[in-house]
C-alpha cells in the first residue's frame, strides 16, 4: 500500500510542474502570438502595453511558481516518507 501510495504522490507531482511549465508555455505563446501583433493595429500606448502584459505574466508567473512549488513539496514529502 505504502509503495502505491508513493507512486500516485510521484506522479501528482509531475502533473503539478507540468501544469505550472505547461502555464508559462501558454503565456509565452500567447504574448507572442496574440498580444504583441495585437498592438501595431491598435497603436496602444506605453501604459496600455505595459498594464496588459501585467495581467497576462502576473498570473501566469503565480501559477508557474505554485505548480513548481507544489510538485517540490510533495516529492519532498514522498522522500521523508521514505526514510
């Protein structure tokens, strides 16, 4: 039971830092694909470009970090279990 256990904590671990690098993928996409050709149209200003690129990278980097940080803590866990 204890080694199934283990295993299941292991591979929730990887899907939380998959889903955290999966994130910062999407927003490096989607910054470069959507939001950065969308202001030559629109001929936004300074502040308008920086607030937009403040509401998509702040939460994509909170995400990252607490994927990241959740798959670190569990594995951290999985290894104290173990010893």
């Amino acid at each position: 039971m204890f080694i199934l256990g283990v295993l299941i904590a292991i591979a929730s671990a990887a899907a939380f830092a998959a889903l955290g690098l999966v994130t910062l993928f999407g927003g490096f996409r989607s910054t470069q694909e959507q939001i950065i050709p969308g202001f030559v149209p629109d001929r936004t200003g300074g502040a308008e470009r920086l607030l937009t690129l403040g509401a998509v990278w702040i939460p994509v980097i909170v995400v990252t970090i607490f994927g990241v940080y959740a798959g670190y803590r569990i594995i951290e866990m999985v290894i104290q279990a173990m010893a």
